[in-house]
C-alpha cells in the first residue's frame, strides 16, 4: 500500500538526533500558534494559573519530503512523533506537569511541512494582583522558546495574523468563573549574560473575572448590616434598645466576617480592597456603638451629675441647632422630661407623705389646728417649743428636698437637651463619612469594572 511504502521511504534512513538541515547554516523556523480552550483555577495564594490551550506548531523538515506522483497521488501523511526531529520549544512559565492527553502523530506534507497539533493543560506562575478583587483583571504571559537551541538555529514566529489570535474566542468554553478578554502575542530575542540570542515568542493571556457571585455573597449582606446600623439612629436615645441594637449589629457582622473569610483570596504581599472594606464597615460599627453610648450616658438623669457648662450651652444648644436646623428642641426636651417631671412629683409626694403624715386642706381646719397648738404650747411652753422647732425642721427639710430635686429636674433637662442636639451632629456626620466611602468605593468599582 502507499502509504506503508511512503512510511518506509521517509524514515527508512531517517536520523531524529539532528536538526533536520541539509546546510547546518539554514535556520529552522517554528511557526507557533495558540488558542486557550478553558480557564480551570487561578489560585491567588500560590500565584499559580492553570489553563488547558490549543498549542500548534509548524516547520520545515527537508528530509521528509517526496514526490507524490510516485505514492499514489499521497501528499500528506501522519507520522508517529517520536520516529522525527521535534524542536524543543518548552513554556518558561511552566511549574507543574499538566494532565494533558498525549498525541501520538504529526502530520507531514510532501513539501516537508510538519504540523504538530496537541491539547496542553498548562500550570504557569502568574504575578496575580486581587486588590481590585472581585473586580480584577489577570495579565498572565506564556513565553514559548527553544531551551537549547539559540536564535541561529530556531527562529519563532506567529502562525496566524496578531489580530486574529487576539479576539479569537471560538474555542473558549465561556461559562466558568473567569472571562477570557483577549489574547496578545509579541516576539523578542533575549540573551543570558552576554551568551547568544534566543528567540522566544510571549502570549499574554488576559482574563477578567465575574464579579456577580461576589456582589450578591459579600457586598449586598455587608451593605444591608450598614444601613441597619444607620436606621438604629432613630431608636430614642434616652432609651436602652439602641445600645443592645447596636450591640447584636456589631456580633452579627463578626459572624459574617468569619463568614466570608474563605472566600477571601489570600496572598502574603497585599490585601484585596474588598478587605479593607469589611474592616472599615467594621470600624464604623465600633465607632456608631461609642457615639450611642456616649450619648446615652449624657441623657440619663443622674443625681450627681453637674450643670452643662456654658460654652457647651452656646455651642450645641445655640449655634448647632441653628446649624443643623433644630427647630422644635423645647417641643422636644418638654416631651421628654414629662416622665420625670411625673416621676419626681411621685417621689415628692410620697417622701412629703412619710415625713409629714397629716397635711390639712382646708384653711379654717388649719386655723383651728394651729389654735389648739397655739393652747397646748401656752400650757407646755416647754414640751410645745420643742415640738414647735421639730415641725420647723421637719418642714425645711422638706422645702430643701424639694428644691434639690427641682435642681436635678433642670439639670437633667438641660443634659437631655445636649444629648439630643449632639446625638443629630454625631448621626449626620457618621451618614456623611458612609455615604463617602461607599461613593468612593463605588466610583472604583465602577472604572475598574468598564475597564
């Protein structure tokens, strides 16, 4: 058969040891090419990308060509690689030997032109950046170049057009975490220390990744915990809910942290921004739950708590409302402080209560107490003078008692009115502060993302 017969001819006396030249001046040209089939993993910690291409080469082989008129009319044959010459084009970035199925045959023209087409998983060490992370973009290059032979010997080049292996997608299986962009392919000689030049071909393979999963897993719950921090600002502040409320939002985004730490990529250069991100939110959680309990300390009545200086009286019950457009304060403080001004004349009532048992009501009854005391302290100057000066005591005590408590009254009044000014400054700036940093954070996204 022709075939057989064309087989024996070409590798009859064939020796694969040498370049196949017959002038040892003539350079063999490798034509390389490459079209990526799947992105399998990108794995940040240990900078590694793992990717399964289409990697075909072609050149000239002189001793394997013939005539085919003498073969039946054959012009192109399959051959088994290991019985030919192979060029020894390896990828520098290669770290692990790839599960890539092995491809027995090359086939040869009748011109000589061997085409050599195979399938390669490649592992390659990649510089991945993930601080854009998960709105990041991968530059990971494949640089094919002979090990041995220098640039007189093998020479490179593309196979097809630099325009047409860029946006060649037709092969990429497009369902996977990672996008493929686009694929870029340059040519350079490079040399060791002054020795000779060797050819090497670069493809740079750019990848996008899909930031959908992320968003809805990591960024929507952390912005749902924020803006529930921010409406936890409504709650009363002379109330104890809020700092409870406040308490169970900064454990439960804990949680979520703990959460969400696997899927976190990790390197030991750099953190990603979305990192960065969850610590700030978790900073400003801290920092809402000092502003509440700050607050919540100045509007609670204390008996020993002194009166509010006056420049705190001109800077926040003055200047601030007006600043912050505070119109109904007193409406306010008088809402409030009905509970203790009803709370406090309960008490009153009840020490007046215990420490004078009867009080008269009517003044003629009054008057006719007051006669008989005024008769049995005549009959008992002395027994009546000192029941006399026992009620006098009695009584101023009382007046003092109440008095002090009215003081108490105004001083938490004033606090409460403090408290509630201070409480409207703090939330506005913390709402300003959020809202800036989640516009940044945003803006960034964004470029990073149209990029």
């Amino acid at each position: 058969p022709a075939l057989r017969r064309l087989s024996h001819f070409l590798l009859a006396h064939y020796q694969k040891g040498t370049r196949p030249v017959r002038d040892w001046r003539t350079t063999t040209n490798v034509a390389i090419d490459l079209m990526v089939y799947a992105i399998l993993s990108v794995d940040e910690k240990n900078q590694v990308l793992t990717t399964y291409i289409w990697y075909r080469q072609h050149w000239t082989d002189e001793f394997l060509r013939w005539d085919p008129a003498h073969f039946d009319n054959l012009t192109q044959i399959s051959l088994p690689v290991e019985s030919i010459w192979v060029p020894d084009i390896l990828i520098n970035e290669f770290v692990d030997v790839g599960k890539s199925p092995h491809v027995p045959y090359v086939y040869v023209s009748h011109h000589g032109e061997v085409q050599n087409l195979k399938p390669i998983q490649v592992m390659t060490a990649c510089s991945l950046d993930i601080y854009n992370f998960p709105f990041d973009v991968q530059n990971c290059s494949l640089t094919f170049t002979s090990w041995l032979h220098h640039i007189r010997d093998i020479n490179l080049s593309l196979w097809r057009q630099p325009e047409l292996v860029k946006f060649d997608r037709s092969v990429f299986m497009n369902q996977g975490e990672w996008e493929l962009l686009y694929v870029l392919s340059h040519f350079q000689e490079f040399s060791v220390k002054s020795s000779d030049s060797y050819a090497e071909m670069k493809f740079y393979v750019v990848i996008r990744r899909r930031p959908l999963f992320y968003t809805v897993s990591l960024l929507l719950p952390s912005i749902f915990l924020m803006v529930m921090d921010i409406v936890g600002f409504y709650l009363p502040p002379h109330s104890g809910e809020r700092v409870s409320f406040k308490i169970t939002l900064l454990l439960g985004y804990s949680v979520f942290l703990i959460i969400v730490s696997d899927t976190l990529p990790a390197t030991a250069v750099g953190t990603p921004l979305i990192g960065i991100y969850f610590v700030v939110c978790m900073a400003l959680l801290v920092i809402s739950l000092t502003e509440t309990i700050l607050i919540v300390r100045l509007v609670h009545k204390q008996d020993l708590q002194p009166h509010v200086p006056e420049w705190v009286k001109h800077l926040l019950l003055e200047r601030a409302t007006i600043l912050l457009c505070i119109r109904d304060r007193k409406k306010f403080s008088q809402s409030r402080m009905q509970s203790l001004d009803t709370s406090g004349q309960v008490e009153n009532n009840d020490s007046t209560a215990k420490l004078t048992p009867y009080v008269c009501e009517d003044p003629r009854e009054c008057g006719a107490v007051g006669g008989t005391r005024s008769a049995l302290a005549f009959a008992g100057r002395t027994e009546g003078s000192a029941a006399l000066q026992e009620v006098l005591r009695e009584t101023m005590a009382i007046r003092q008692l109440l008095e002090k408590r009215e003081e108490f009254r105004d001083v938490a009044r004033e606090w409460l009115q403090v408290g509630y000014v201070l409480d409207v400054l703090l939330f506005r700036v913390y709402l300003a502060a959020v809202l800036a940093y989640s516009i940044t954070l945003g803006t960034l996204w964004s470029v990073w993302r149209d990029a």
